[in-house]
C-alpha cells in the first residue's frame, strides 16, 4: 500500500510527488498518456514558481521572454517590456522533468496506465486501472480539466471551456509574445514563442462558447504570416475559478486544473497548479502524521490564498469583456498595465489592490458607441 496515489503527472501532481516523497512517503504517480506527452497549453509560466523547488528549473525552460506585444483586431499595436522576463515552457518537456525529479527522490511512476474505478474501503483507497488495481492511504486527484476523478470522488462538476493551441514554426516575426484582443468574442487569442516553436492559442472566458474557435484561430495565424501548411491543432480544457468551493474528501484532495484553479482573466493555469501541489503534498504529510484536520485546511488555504484573489480576477474580466474596446485603450495600451499583471503573476501584487479602480475606470470611460 502506498502512502499516497496522486492521479495526473501534469505539474500540480509532479509538484505534490516531488514534496511527498522527498519527505519520505511512498508515492505513486498514475498517468494514462506515455511520458514525455504533448499537452495542449501555451505554456507560459511565471517565474514566481521557483520558490516552491530546491532545485533548478532551467533544463525545463525552453525560452525567456521580455517583451510584449498587444493589438486590437490585429491593429492598434503597442509593445512593452516585461518587468521581469517570463518562462516559456514546452509542456512534455515541463511536465516530464518535474517527474522525474519526483523519481529521483523516490516516488514511482506508471505511465501508460489508464484509472478505471476508484472505491474507498475502510481506511484506504483502492484504484481499479487498465494494469492492475492499486491502493493507497491518501489520493490527489490531478489529472486535469477534462479528467474523471473528481467526479468519481463526488464533487460538483464544473464548467469548462474550450482552448485550442496551434504550434507554429518560430520565425523572426514572432520572438515576443503576443495578445490579440478584440477579434474573439469574450475571449483572446495569445501567443507564446519557444526555441523552436510559436505556440498560438484561443480561448473565450465568459458566455457560451464560440463556434468557430478553430477557424478564428488559423485565420489569425496566417494574417500574421505563420507557416499553416502543418495544420495540426490540440484541444484542451479550461476549467476557470468561479467561487469558493470544497477541495476535500475523505482521505483524497483536488489539485491542478481537476481543482479548476485557473485565473478567469488570464487563463493563468501553471502557476496555480504548482502552489496547489505544493499544499497538497503538505496537507497529506500532515494527514498522515495524525493531523485530522489536515484536508479541511488545504481547502481553506487554496480558498484564501488563490480562490479570493480569483473572485477579483472574475469581476475584472466581467467588466473588461463588457467593454473591451475600451479595455484596450485606457488599459492594456498604458505602459504601467504590463507591470501591473506582470506583478500579479509573480505574487508580488494582488487583483484586490487594483480590481476596484480598474472597474471604475472602465465604467466611466465607457460612452455608448466606442465599446
């Protein structure tokens, strides 16, 4: 019997199996996909996660950007230097290394193996799966916007919306990276270089879905003179914060996108993964040394530290996808809104220090017509 089973290798459960085992606990780590595995994600990462590792992440990071680029329907653009350069990373290659530092510290991994049934009994978990049927004392379910678990372990099912990312050969036309706005309805289209490749990808935030995401997608990409004739496209999931709610349950916990962690303003998903890994893995060492509020806490933290600031973020994205011409004008094109994010994303500031100002800003520069 394993201490612990965490389902999904994706960074909050690589991040979890890092921590929990270099703390000596037994570790299993199920993932249904072969490692290295493509993912569908733009990959950008703040490089606030480093002070969550003892180790250095910069074999995983395949670029460091330090400027920005903003348009409005492929026009109107303004460009920025990044306060602090952002991590662009290839997810296989993210992913897999966060493994197999976990491994390295003892946890086990079993890739290629599918979790068919999840049954708690007595004390312990027990995991049917497309191998051999396991057991653990604790479970973290990572494994994802699109994943089975926390339906399985009873939780409210939440919306999750569409991304669609298009790897591109990287040209010189494409080194920074780029948010087009005003040409997806509630939504954005960004673009994130990496060494050797341009990740684009779309999404909307609000409303119902776009129909034509795909369609939107490659149309931008060839206006900017990407090369499409490899026209291979990955679907993903979004699973956006949208209010306080429980990550625990009986001896298991939600982590990563399966805890649908994402900033509904930015689509940050990374980030918030990690820190989840990180008090997941501290909730479960604390559960297993007796703690039997352990769990509860975990909740109560990821709803404080990451889920109140995420209201705000919510409120935020409201009102400039309300107006979002003149989001664009009176905020994304000021020089101090790139330091601003660019803060945010590193913990340094919070959307509660200028959520309220930011929405009233909106609100009156809004004149019917220009939105």
């Amino acid at each position: 019997m394993f201490d612990c089973i965490i389902v999904g290798a994706g960074p909050a459960g690589g991040t979890a199996a890092y921590h929990l085992a270099k703390k000596g606990h037994s570790v299993l780590v199920i993932e249904k996909e072969s490692l290295p595995r493509v993912k569908a994600c733009g990959g950008g990462v703040s490089p606030a996660i480093a002070q969550w590792f003892d180790f250095d992440l910069s074999p995983a990071i395949s670029l460091k950007v330090k400027k920005i680029r903003y348009t409005w329907k492929l026009e109107d653009p303004v460009e920025a230097d990044l306060p602090v350069p952002m991590w662009m990373v290839k997810r296989d290659v993210f992913d897999h290394f966060l493994i197999q530092k976990a491994t390295e510290q003892g946890a086990e991994l079993r890739d290629k193996t599918e979790v068919t049934g999840i049954e708690f009994k007595s004390d312990c978990w027990e995991l049917k799966t497309s191998t051999e049927p396991v057991t653990g004392r604790y479970l973290i379910a990572a494994d994802g916007a699109k994943g089975p678990m926390a339906k399985w372990l009873g939780f409210k099912e939440s919306k999750k919306r569409q991304s669609i990312v298009f790897e591109a050969p990287l040209n010189d036309s494409n080194q920074k990276a780029s948010f087009e706005f005003g040409s997806v309805k509630n939504g954005n289209i960004w673009g994130f270089p990496k060494a050797d490749s341009y990740s684009i990808s779309i999404a909307t935030f609000r409303g119902g879905e776009a129909k034509n995401l795909s369609k939107d997608l490659m149309g931008y990409a060839q206006q900017i003179g990407a090369n499409v004739s490899q026209n291979e496209l990955l679907e993903g999931a979004i699973s956006l914060w949208d209010g306080d709610r429980n990550l625990h349950t009986q001896n298991a916990v939600l982590a990563g996108e399966a805890a649908s962690l994402s900033d509904p303003l930015s689509a940050e998903g990374i980030r918030p993964s990690i820190f989840s890994g990180v008090k997941a893995a501290e909730a479960i060492d604390e559960a297993l040394g007796g703690n039997g509020d352990a769990l509860k806490k975990y909740t109560q933290i990821i709803n404080e530290e990451w889920g109140a600031d995420m209201v705000w973020a919510g409120r935020l994205a409201g009102a400039f996808y309300r107006f979002p011409k003149v989001a664009y004008k009176v905020g994304v094109k000021l020089p101090a809104a790139t330091t601003v994010m660019s803060k945010i994303l590193c913990g340094e500031l919070r959307y509660a220090d200028i959520a309220n100002t930011a929405i009233k800003k909106l609100s009156s520069s809004f004149l019917p017509g220009r939105g």
